[in-house]
C-alpha cells in the first residue's frame, strides 16, 4: 500500500462532514492539513475524489466508491475498539477454567460466585479431569487457568500454591477407632482411596513408600465426596482432605484419626501459560483468589 492509512482516516472524516474544516476540527489538525493530505491521496490514487463548492466538498463518483470501501474497513476497526475496550472493562468475553470436581466444590465456588457478581457479561467454563490432563489443557490453550494438586512441575507453565491443604484418616461415628494410629496400622485397616490417576493418590503412595510402607485399600474410588461418604457408613477408613471434610467432620458424620505423626501438608495450585499476558478476566479471578 503506497498511501499512509491516516490518509483514509482523512478522507473519511471530510466525506462523512463534507467539509475541511469540520474534519480538521474532529481530527484536531489545521484545515490546510487536511487540504494536502486529499491532495497526496489524489496524486497517489490518480483520482480526483472531491468536487470543491461553496458549502464544502461532495465526494465524486469515483471518490463515492472509494468511500464505501473506506467506510467499511472504519466500521470495523472502530467495531475492534470497542470490543477491546469492554474486555479491558470486563464488560465481555470468557474465562475458561480447569479444576476438579472437589476443588471447585470446596474451593473455588466463592471466588467463582464473587466473580459473576462482580463481572456478569464475562462468560464462565469450566473443564474437569485429572490434574495433569487440567495442565495439558492449558499448555494447548483449552483452558486459561488450571487448579490442580502439587505436587506438579512443567518447564511451561507458571505453577503457584494458593491454599494448604492437610490429608487425614477418616472414619465413621461408631466405628470402632483407636487413641493413636501409626503408620504401619493405618496400612492394616480396610482402607478407601481415590483411584490411582489422581495426584492425591500419588503424594498418599510416595509418602508411605519414603517408610517402605505399600498401601492395599480395598475400595477405590473417582470423587472425593464417595470417600467422606463411604467412610460415614463403616466401609473402611478412608483419606480425605481436611478442608474440604469439614461439614461431615463438624456434623459428626465421620471423625478423624489420630495419625502420628501426620501427613505432611501440601497444596492446591493454580498454574497458567508462563510466557502468555492472561486475559482481564483471568487477572480478575486470580486477583479475586489472591485476596487483591
């Protein structure tokens, strides 16, 4: 293109006021600015655009044309502003999170709830599978944000802790319990844990191992609720996670063991693309997550 683009913005200002001086007031720009600016559009177009009266400038039919080409491509672009504008004011757009069942039920839905109030126009998804199929989202794009259980590393990602979690022994009100449970007694109870995919399940097993301890539960289950529920009804003992037990713990539903010494704490994460600017909405949310 052999003509500058603010030529154009030029051009459209004086068609649309059929007038130098009043595109030279819109644009704040002198008049005779705007006189060699159609001038050198002219030259460069090998066209006379604008026929020169006493009330102003009528386009020509060829500058008629041109105009509605011109006309076309501002619309657009002043119509990209705008969007860009009310996503910069979280008036619109999308986030796109990926979090488990359980840390979206008992972590995340506060955030989730204050989210919407505050930013109602900006659509909410949420993704759900297994922590690392959650950062294979993000890696591809799918998702934004990612809340996942540590531990997790990838060179590709920004991964930060946001909330501690404790692991602990459960089991149901009138099930028959001891003062304090070793390591090596938790192994000998009927023992219920989340299925072997999860992270849970990994940190659970490497922990034990580090005491050449070999967990063998004799239920295995998807969701962190059927855990909490099983343990409640007698089926064994089961390992859930502290914070997210603890209507069932304060109910009465189920009681936790006394496991000396505890499980070392870990934590929930929140991890996006390291070298990608994240979205307005996505800023919001982990500002809202940051207490910011």
């Amino acid at each position: 293109m052999k003509t500058k683009l603010d030529y154009y913005r030029i051009f459209y200002e004086t068609a649309r006021y059929e007038s130098f001086s009043k595109a030279a007031k819109n644009l704040f720009i002198s008049q005779s600015a705007i006189s060699q600016c159609i001038h050198q559009l002219e030259e460069d177009l090998n066209t006379k655009l604008f026929t020169r009266t006493r009330r102003g400038v009528t386009l020509t039919k060829e500058g008629k044309l041109l105009f509605s080409k011109v006309e076309s491509a501002m619309d657009s672009i002043m119509q990209g502003e705008t969007i860009l504008a009310r996503l910069n004011h979280l008036d619109s757009g999308s986030l796109i999170i990926a979090a488990a069942d359980t840390i979206t039920n008992h972590y995340l839905l506060p955030y989730l709830e204050k989210f919407h109030t505050l930013y109602p126009n900006i659509r909410i998804e949420m993704a759900n599978s297994y922590s690392y199929e959650m950062l294979r989202l993000v890696k591809e794009g799918t998702a934004e944000l990612a809340f996942i259980n540590l531990p997790a590393e990838d060179d590709e990602l920004v991964i930060e802790p946001c909330l501690d979690i404790h692991d602990i022994f459960v089991a149901g009100a009138d099930y028959d319990t001891k003062k304090e449970y070793s390591w090596t007694d938790i192994k000998n109870e009927p023992l219920i844990l989340i299925e072997k995919k999860s992270v849970s399940r990994t940190y659970l097993d490497e922990e034990f191992k580090k005491k050449n301890i070999k967990l063998e539960p004799h239920i295995e289950v998807a969701a962190h609720e059927v855990l909490l529920r099983f343990a409640s009804i007698h089926l064994g003992i089961s390992c859930v996670v502290e914070e997210f037990s603890e209507e069932e713990l304060k109910s009465g539903k189920v009681k936790k063991l006394n496991l000396t010494p505890p499980l070392p704490h870990r934590s929930i994460a929140y991890a996006h693309l390291k070298h990608n600017t994240l979205s307005k909405p996505a800023q919001a949310f982990l500002e809202l997550i940051k207490g910011k």
